[in-house]
C-alpha cells in the first residue's frame, strides 16, 4: 500500500505491505515485525501482509556473496520495491544490510535484539576442540572463516551457502563435520538443540548486526514511520548505530572480515571491534566505550581508529 493511501485511511484501518525474503527464518522475523505492530496499533493481523520477494542473493548459491557483489544482494530487490511504492517497510537481518542505503530509504527501527553469539554444530563432538585435524568446515561467512582459521588452522574450512535447515541436513548427511550459524536464528526457528556448542563472545566476536530484526522505510513516509516507533528497541538501535557507523567507518562489506558488538550499558554504550585477515593469522582489535549520545561518533572513531594502525594497513584496509 502506498504512503498517500496509508494516511488518507489512518493507521488503524489502512493496509500495510511489509517485504521480506522467503526463507524460513526471514519470514519469521516478518511475522515477527507484523505481530508487534499489531498489538502495538491495536489493529487485526489481516491488515498487514507480508509479501516475499525473492532477491539476487537467494537466486544465487553456487558462489560467496563477497565474490557476487556482496550482501546488498539479500536486500536488493526488496529495496526496488520499497522504493517503487508496492511495500511500506521491508524486513531484513541486520547484518544483511549495507552500510550505505539507497537514496530515500533508511532503517526506522529494529526489535529488541536477541542472543548474538555464534553456534556450532558439529556432527560429532560436543565443542571445537573435538574437531580432528583436516575436518570440513562449511560457512558463506568470511568473518567465521577467519576467525576459525585463527582458532583451528588446521581445520578445512569450505564454501557452504543456503538456508539453516540446508546447512544442517549437509552435516548430518556427513558432507561436512560442523558448521557455523547465528545462535539466534536457531532459537528462532525452534532448533537451537541442534547446536553442539555456543561459542564464546570473546573468542568468536558476532558479525555487526548479529541477532537483531531491522526494519527499512521510505523517509518520506511519516505514517509507517510513526508505526514503527511505536515497535522499536531504543537500545537495540543506539548498539545498532554504533556497529554500522563502525562497518561505514572500515568501508565494511563482506569482501573482509569484520566483527563488531556494541552493548549498552547504563549511559554508556561499549564497542569491541575486530578485523582480520582472511587466514585469521593478523588481525586488529579495539575496545571503547562513550555516552550513548555519541554512538555514532564512537563507531566511527573505532573505525577509524582500526583503518589506521599497523595491523589493519598490513591488512589492506
């Protein structure tokens, strides 16, 4: 539904479009957005539809995004179509958004975030240190590739796209012996048994974004926005702000791994950041903290901060 009927019939009565990818877990995190702005507006489910649409990413799987183009492939088609008028808002993981969004569009809001911790499953063995030399290792991330190469050089780690129940049914069919998934995309999808170990933060530092729900809007559309508001974690968006800024900062894209985590404690909010090589054997870390105010600022000084030292130049960046 188009901004000018949305207000011209009111928020209780008009009919929201929300796009969303098709996968399992994307279409959970659309019902997820849609029940929250139900109760929220006091207004039936069948008012908002979700509409899937299938974007460059989900089309292509036999390659690494970094090699494709990049993760703005997830939200591409998506984004047209916002754009075009045929959905309000769309729906994405967070960490599946680029740093820079279209001209007219940015991101409104995001549900309060869940666990952010990475998962590994492994088809047998309870951790990581029961992987035995030479094990096959499948993740599309670059990010989790290093930092396993960094933990276990030893370990084979391969190219392994498609969605979660994709990539378990190819451990336990014994193509591969573990692989890596967001802890919070198992709970989601009731499978977080599946998961044999959940590693730690400090030792598997999450992707930027990792565990929240984003929600995109057109900015001139100040109805859905005011819609939004009314479902948004403040805390969730200020931790937000400061990881993207951070990712902008180190001209972030999936072609170089690249973690980061902020936390919002008290008044202040705290960003660790990490960038690796892709073998995982350099990498540059910081730790920072600042008033919540300034969590723009602090992701990009962070940024900044890794881009310049000695580390990161050894690392391209």
């Amino acid at each position: 539904m188009t901004q000018a009927s949305f207000a011209a019939t009111g928020p209780q009565t008009a009919r929201l479009a929300i796009g969303t990818r098709g996968s399992p877990l994307a279409l959970w995190q659309a019902n997820a957005v849609r029940d929250a702005l139900a109760a929220a507006l006091d207004r039936p489910l069948e008012s908002i539809e979700i509409r899937v649409i299938r974007t460059s990413g989900d089309r292509i799987q036999d390659r690494a995004l970094s090699e494709a183009g990049g993760k703005g492939l997830f939200t591409k088609e998506i984004e047209e179509a916002l754009l075009a008028g045929t959905i309000d808002l769309a729906v994405h993981s967070a960490k599946d958004v680029s740093t820079i969004l279209p001209d007219g569009l940015h991101l409104a809001g995001f549900l309060p975030r869940a666990d952010v911790r990475d998962a590994l499953i492994l088809r047998e063995g309870a951790g990581l240190s029961d992987l035995p030399t030479g094990a096959r290792v499948g993740t599309a991330s670059l990010r989790r590739e290093a930092q396993l190469r960094r933990l276990r050089p030893d370990l084979d780690v391969s190219l392994l796209r498609g969605n979660v129940h994709t990539r378990l049914a190819k451990v336990r069919e014994g193509a591969f012996d573990a692989t890596l998934l967001a802890l919070a995309g198992l709970t989601r999808l009731g499978l977080a048994a599946a998961a044999s170990a959940v590693l730690d933060i400090d030792a598997f530092l999450p992707a930027v974004g990792q565990g929240a729900v984003a929600i995109e809007t057109r900015k001139d559309d100040p109805p859905t926005e005011a819609a939004i508001a009314a479902i948004a974690c403040r805390a969730t968006g200020i931790a937000l702000a400061a990881e993207r800024a951070f990712l902008a900062a180190l001209d972030g894209s999936c072609r170089t791994p690249i973690a980061g985590l902020a936390t919002v404690e008290g008044d202040d909010v705290r960003l660790r950041g990490l960038v690796l090589s892709p073998d995982g054997r350099s990498a540059a870390e910081s730790d920072a903290r600042a008033p919540i105010a300034d969590a723009v600022r602090l992701g990009t000084e962070s940024g900044a901060e890794l881009r310049g030292s000695a580390p990161a130049r050894a690392l391209g960046l």
